[in-house]
C-alpha cells in the first residue's frame, strides 16, 4: 500500500522538485493575466478578458492623442490671451483666464463669454486689409471648395468612365501615364505653376484656385474607376443597342449608380479645399480680398510677419480656427459610413 501512495504522489513531488517556488509564483501571476506556463495554465476566458483590457487601453490612449488637440482648441478659443499666455505655453484642460468669468463679461459687454468669436467676426481678418470683412473671406472659402469640387469630380467622373468602360487605344498607357505624373512632388513645379498663373493674371482675383480644380483629379478618377469595375458593361451594352451614346449613359446610368463614389470623394475634395491654406499663402498676395479663411486666419496671428504670435489676441486666433474646423467635422460626421463605405467598394478588381 505504502509503494502504491509513493507512485501516485510521485509526479507531484518530481513536479515540486523541478520547479522552485519562486517560479510557481511567477506562473500564477501569469496566468492571471490570462499567460499559460509550465506551471500553470490560464483559462481562455481569462486570457480574451485581459487581452480585451489591454486592447481597450490602447485604443482609449489613441482616442485621446485625436481629441486632446481639438478640445485644446475650443478651450483656447475661451481663453482671456489678453492678460495670460499660459494657455498657449502648457498642456491644459481649461485656462487659467477665461471669458467665462464674470469680470470679464462685465468688462467686455459686446461679446460677452464669446469674445474672441466676435473679435473675430468684426475685426479679426482686417488685418489682412482694412476694408475685408469675415463674411467675405468666408465666401471666398465656400467658391475655392465648391465650384472646383463639383466640377472636377464631375470631370474626373467622366474621366474614370472613359478608362473603365470604353475600349480604346491606348487606353491603359494614358491612364499608367497619368497615375506616374503623381509621383513628381508638387514643390518642384510650384515655381512654374506660380509664375504661369501670375501671367495669366489669376492670382489677385482668385481663380487660381478655382479652375485649375474644374479640370479634376487623377486620384478622384482612380477612385471613381475602380468603382465602376463593379458595375455591369451589360448595362452600358443594352443602352447601346437601344441607341443611347456615351454622354447619354454617362448622364442617365453612370452617375446615379456611381453616386456613392462620387459624393465620397467630392467630400473628401471639399475637405481638401477648404483647408487649402498653402494654396492661398503661396499664390495669392497677401493684402488681396481673394484670402482664404485660413489664410486670413494666419495673418491674423502675425504669421510671416515678425513672427508667429506677433498679435496679442491668441483666443481669437483661436476662435478662427476652430470656426474653420466646424464644418469639416460636421460634414466627415454625417457622411463618414458613406465615405468609409466607398472606400471599401473601391476596392473591386477589373
């Protein structure tokens, strides 16, 4: 009997033997954490738990990076700059001098708590040039994003159409062509295209950023084109036969189902152009009335000037900001699962 106990036991005293204490312990934190060892083993339950634990964190620290600068901002824009930059020199969730408080809004009764916002309505982009007003500047965002994206997905529409569903010669070359000239850097024509716009006279009215955009984009085509890889030719085949040319099926059949691709890109250009502030810093002048508003916004803050910060009203810098970042985020936020879903469909192989 006494050999027989000897052999049962004999697998848990050899155990004991191999494995000191110390990494019994270590094998049972571990395992807590949802890790299988030698020595202990984790139940998968515990292991997706702490997995999930950890992926969450990580997402959560992401989410954070993404919206810390945002509410930095709309705080800032709340910020009493006139007597404290320390919203501007530190990390914080609210600023130490605000225009909620109840001293300034008696001392400052036209705006109130929203000062900087209305500085920045009534004076704010006149420094630009004296007789400029927000409202004009604003105008000007809406003819720079709307006009030349309305035409040139229309005109890259048509253009990936052409390279999807009609069989010409060459067509593959051209389109491989087009796609190459993306990769020169935009900087290394910049020179060129400045001086020809300026002989043209496109600068101080504006048009500069206006028709170039009419004549679309070759990544909006790119997109537009593999979307329509997904759409059956019987339909353009059938139309054929009943008579119909290719502006006709372009107009009556193409653009009603392709309209998924074509609103999400027309978004994402409209997203593009109305924050084009490289586009009006460079090629229109600087005391124009064809400013853009995040031109404007820059000369406000004394950008190019003696320095950046060289005005005293950071808060309504910052108000100007976050007034030209609203209607990105609330078009991006209507219309994200449209965009994300043509993205995705986007896909489809020819």
């Amino acid at each position: 009997m006494e050999n027989i106990e000897n052999t049962v036991e004999n697998p848990v005293v050899q155990e004991e033997k191999q494995y000191s204490s110390f990494r019994y312990a270590v094998g049972a934190v571990l395992a807590f954490f949802g890790i299988s060892t030698k020595t202990h083993r984790a139940s998968k339950k515990r292991a997706k738990f702490v997995g999930d634990v950890f992926t969450y964190i990580i997402l959560l620290f992401g989410s954070f990076l993404m919206v810390y600068p945002f509410w930095w901002m709309v705080a800032g824009s709340f910020a009493d700059t006139e007597t404290s930059r320390a919203l501007l020199e530190k990390l914080v969730w609210w600023p130490e001098k605000s225009t909620v408080t109840a001293d300034f809004i008696a001392e400052h009764s036209a705006g109130g708590a929203f000062w900087n916002y209305y500085f920045f309505f009534t004076k704010g982009v006149q420094v630009v040039e004296a007789s400029l007003t927000f409202w004009r500047v604003l105008l000007n965002n809406f003819i720079y994003s709307i006009v030349p994206v309305v035409v040139g997905v229309i005109t890259s529409a048509s253009a990936a159409f052409s390279f999807a569903k009609i069989n010409w010669i060459g067509r593959n070359a051209v389109f491989y062509f087009l796609l190459a000239a993306i990769m020169v850097p935009g900087p290394s024509i910049m020179t060129a295209q400045f001086s020809m716009y300026d002989s043209l006279g496109w600068r101080d009215n504006g048009l500069v950023l206006i028709i170039p955009g009419m004549f679309g984009s070759i990544m909006t085509a790119f997109f537009i084109r593999q979307f329509l890889f997904g759409l059956p030719t019987s339909i353009i085949e059938a139309a054929k036969i009943d008579g119909a040319g290719y502006f006709r099926i372009f107009c009556g059949f193409i653009l009603p189902l392709a309209m998924p691709a074509i609103m999400a890109q027309g978004l994402l250009s409209f997203m593009g152009c109305w924050n084009n502030y490289m586009g009006s810093y460079i090629m229109i002048p600087g005391n124009s009335h064809a400013v853009n508003l995040p031109h404007a916004i820059a000369a406000m803050d004394g950008f190019g000037g003696n320095g950046p910060f060289r005005s005293q009203h950071y808060g309504a810098v910052i108000a100007g900001s976050v007034i030209c970042v609203l209607p990105v985020m609330i078009l991006f936020a209507c219309f994200q699962k449209l965009i994300i879903g043509s993205l995705m469909l986007t896909g489809s192989k020819e």
